[in-house]
C-alpha cells in the first residue's frame, strides 16, 4: 500500500488513477462494509418489512384496508390535522425564537457567544422525560411560577398557565425546539458577510433593500433547512406529551406508539400511519428544500 | 445594554427549568414556593431500591455499547466517504445526514419492533435490540461530527504527505490520522452515550420487561412518585451537562491545535 501510493505520485496520471482506483475498491469499500451491513439489516429491511406487512391484515390477508383506515376513521384524521397543525407551530415558535437567539448570538463577544452556544445545544440530549418534568415543576398547575403569579395578584387557585393543553405543550417542546433552530441558525448569521451589506449600502440601498436583496436571501436558505429539522422533529415527537398528557391529545405519532406498544395493538395499522408519516414528511421535506434551491438561484 | 439584559434572559431559559429538577431532588419537600429541607433520601433511592439501580446498570450498559458499536461502525465509514471526491460520495454523505429526518426514531422503533421477532434474530423485548435501536439513533451525530473532524484536518493532504514520508497504512493510522480525529471521535462519543442514556421513545417501544432502562423507570416514577423521579431527572441532567462540559473541552482542544 504504502509504496503503491509513493510510486503513483512518480508516475504518470494515467496510472495514478488505476491505482487509486484499484486502492480504492480494496480498503474503502472494505471500511464502509460494517456500516452499510449495520444501517441495511438495522434499519433498511426493518422499514421495507414493515411496509409490506402494512399491507395485510392481522390474519395475513392481503388488503389496503390499514391505509382506508388512516383516511376514513375519525380518530386518525382528527389525528394527522392535529399533528400538521402542531408541527407546524412548534416549528415556527422554534424557528423564529432560534433565529432571534442566534442573531443576539453573533453579536456578543466571542467568548459570550461560545458560552450561549454551548448552552444551547444543551437541550439536544436531554429527555423528553426529563424536560417533561422540569416543566411540570414550574408551570403544573401548581408549579412555581403559577404559585408566585398567583400570590402576587392574589388570584384563585383556579387561575393557572395550563401546561396541559395544546399550547402548554408546544411551549415545553419549544425548549427542544428553539435551541435547535439557534445552533442551525448561528451557523448561517455568521456566513453573513458584513461587507456584502456594507457594499449595498455603500451602493445606496435603502434599509429595506438591504434586507429584501442582501440579508434575507443570504439567510432564507438555511432558515428553510433548518425549519425542515424542526418540523421532521416534531412530526415524530411524542415522549414529551405522553409523559405530561397521556393518551389525551390525538397525535399521529402518539397513535403509531399506541398501535404498536400499547392497549390497541396492531403492527399492521401501526406501520401503515409510521408510512402516512414518512410520506408527510417526505412532501414537507421536499417542499423546503424546494424552496430554498429556488430561492438560492434567484439570490445570485 | 438591551444586547445583554436579553442576553441574560436567555440563559435563564436554559439554566431555570434545568435547576427544577436538581433543586426538588435535594429538597424534603416542595409544596409550596420555596423548597423545605436538604436530603440525599432520593439519590439513595436509585441506588438502594433494586428496581432503579438494575435500570441505571441497563442504561449504562446499552450507552456503553452503543457507543462501541457506534465508533467501531460510523468512524471507518466517515474515514471511507471522506475520501469519495465522486457525485455518490457526496450522495451517500447527505443521505447519511437525511436519513434521521425522513425515518424518525418513532417510525424506526416501530420497524424495529416488527422485523425481529422469529429465530434466527428473535432479538425484540431484548437488551440487544435496544442497544441496535440506541446505535441507530446515536449514528446521524457521530457521523456528522467524525467527519467535519476527517474535513477540518484535510485528511487527504495529511496521508499523502505521510505517505511521501514512507508510512504505512497502519502507521498512518497509528500516527496521524487517529490523534488528529481522536476530540472529533470521543465528541461524537460523549453525544452518543448522553443522548441514548436518555432516550426514552424508541427504547419504550422496543424494549420489554427484561431491559428496563433509567428513562423507562422516569416514566413509572413521574405517575407513583415524584420525589424519586426527580433525583432521576437530575442524574440524567448531570450526565448530559458532564457529556458537554466535555465535549466543550475536546472543541476548545481542537480549536487550539488547529491554530497551531
């Protein structure tokens, strides 16, 4: 091996390439082996198994009746709304803070800024258990800052911030969320170019222009890529809400857990709502990236 | 000013919540709006109650395997695709990086659950396919921070120079490359054995009786007591905030070497 390479930088181009080539197919593909095995019997044939099994009944009959259920049944239409609806603004809380955090980011001293960051990109390990009860602890019904909100207006105990419901729930999720959007975000502020504004200025641009021709196509791109993290996140996200609602919010992942570990056992409904949700958040996906390609081109 | 006054505020959103739990774990009691009492009663609790302490021993036992398995699988595959100048090296890159998106741990749990259940691999409800559910999730970041380290020392120039020199693969490897990634591997290391000690959506999909892990526990705890379950939180929170107290070290490291 090593002479091989020493030797190929002697000779000429021709030769160097087989050589790489011949390398190549030797320890590359060899070093990708262990993985590509792991990833194809791991995940690529779990997923392919459970889309033909989606496919028939509990008695192995074959039939489309699991995905008409995901259409027609009440409780799985009120639940992919639900989930679209929720997504969506758990995205866009999580968006819009993390940009804002990341613009206050890039603006502090270095030192500041790493610290932030660094903070920030806390959340990405935590539990969803664990920020579950965190928040429980401070906004339950009679968590801290309801407690303190209540002495110091001296209002009933029927007054409280009500973190079991829908709104309750995307704030807790926002914790997740609006770190995550800050570490993409930080990412694309700093590849700002203070000259590219400068130069727009300099050309005579008004304020307005800055933004609309300069900063906003500069950072739309990464915006929409880091909003398709958010939303894939939250489309598949439910350890957090079954451990502060249970069962009584109707979300398209909580029914998939729910068919697949829980009372209402069964595999093949389960693997046809997890496709619904891979198509869902495939055509979201596609969309952005859409989006921000189409973008990027008018940009330049 | 304003710059700092939000400044302040934002780490006080971080820094709040996490202080809940660790504050209500040392506490006797907390009913009203200042804590009552200092006691350890509750991370004695994990230790001596058999049913918290063999939780503690799975889960860090699948976080130790999944990280094995992690870096055994994902460092020579980022080593591999580092090296694919071609269009399907950059393909197989982003795919590596799209694949988390489009298949969330949710869907890949209930893959999992369903795809071994018979002999040969009637691997469902065990610890084994709970530390696979672990790598799989644990891949995407190991992944991406492996090879921005493979990227950042241009590992390519790197070998060739060595190689010039008349080093081996193996003293390549030995005396090059592996010092150089060795922060980016043991990042990618830290993240993985935080974040599969405390996943909780997947592993309650997949696992059974047999393989209950810490967050499983959390889950049963937050419903019977809250006084155990907060010493529970809290561990998990010291054991993410230790992973980045390092992590942070390794990337300073880094930093510091690069600038050399």
């Amino acid at each position: 091996m090593p002479d091989i390479t020493v030797t190929a930088v002697r000779k000429p181009m021709e030769r160097r390439k087989v050589v790489w080539l011949a390398s190549f197919l030797r320890a590359e593909v060899l070093l990708l082996l262990p993985f590509l095995l792991f990833l194809g019997l791991f995940e690529i044939y779990p997923l392919i198994n459970m889309a033909v099994r989606s496919l028939f009944d509990t008695n192995g009959t074959f039939t489309f009746q699991n995905y008409i259920n995901v259409f027609t049944k009440p409780q799985f239409r009120v639940a992919i709304r639900n989930s679209l609806l929720f997504a969506s603004a758990a995205s866009l809380v999580g968006g819009i803070g993390g940009t804002f955090v990341a613009a206050l980011a890039v603006r502090l001293p270095s030192r500041w800024r790493n610290f932030l960051l660094s903070l920030y990109a806390l959340p990405m390990t935590l539990s969803g258990l664990v920020v579950a009860f965190a928040f429980i602890v401070l906004l339950g019904r009679n968590g801290v800052l309801n407690l303190i909100v209540r002495r110091a207006f001296n209002l009933p105990p029927t007054v409280y911030f009500n973190l079991y419901d829908w709104p309750g729930i995307v704030m807790v999720y926002a914790f997740f969320q609006i770190p995550l959007m800050t570490l993409s975000m930080a990412a694309v502020f700093e590849n700002l170019d203070p000259s590219l504004i400068e130069a727009a200025r300099n050309l005579g641009a008004r304020p307005w222009q800055v933004w609309r021709y300069v900063v906003i196509p500069v950072l739309l791109p990464g915006f929409l890529a880091g909003m398709s993290i958010q939303f894939a996140g939250m489309m598949g996200a439910f350890g957090t809400v079954l451990a502060l609602v249970g069962m009584a919010k109707n979300l398209l992942s909580l029914q998939i857990y729910s068919h697949a570990s829980e009372s209402t056992y069964n595999l093949p409904q389960a693997g046809a709502l997890a496709i619904v949700l891979i198509a869902i958040t495939g055509v979201a996906l596609a969309l952005l990236s859409w989006g921000a390609r189409r973008l990027a081109r008018r940009g330049t | 000013m304003i710059r700092w006054i939000l400044f302040v505020f934002l780490v006080l959103y971080i820094v709040v919540p996490m202080l809940m739990p660790v504050i209500f774990s040392f506490s006797v009691f907390w009913q009203d709006i200042l804590p009552q009492g200092f006691t350890l009663r509750w991370y004695e609790a994990i230790l001596t109650r058999p049913a918290n302490y063999e939780a503690l021993l799975v889960s860090l036992t699948v976080a130790s395997s999944a990280v094995l398995l992690n870096v055994l699988i994902t460092v020579p595959a980022a080593y591999a695709l580092n090296r694919m100048a071609s269009k399907w090296g950059q393909r197989l890159r982003e795919g590596a990086m799209i694949l988390p998106l489009i298949f969330p741990p949710l869907v890949v749990g209930t893959a999992l659950l369903q795809a071994f259940t018979r002999p040969p691999l009637a691997l469902t409800g065990t610890l084994w396919m709970v530390i696979i559910a672990h790598t799989i999730l644990g891949f995407p970041f190991m992944f991406r921070i492996v090879l921005a380290a493979f990227q950042t020392i241009d590992e390519r120039t790197l070998s060739e120079a060595a190689a010039s020199l008349g080093a081996n693969l193996w003293q390549r490897m030995r005396y090059v490359l592996i010092p150089n990634v060795l922060p980016g591997i043991l990042s990618g290391a830290l993240l993985v054995f935080a974040i599969s000690m405390g996943e909780f959506e997947v592993t309650s999909m997949v696992a059974g009786f047999t393989a209950q892990t810490l967050p499983l526990r959390l889950f049963q705890q937050i419903r019977n007591d809250m006084r155990v379950a907060s010493a529970i939180t809290a561990f998990l929170i010291y054991v993410s905030f230790l992973s980045f107290m390092l992590m942070s070290y390794l990337g300073a490291r880094m930093r510091r070497l690069r600038a050399l």
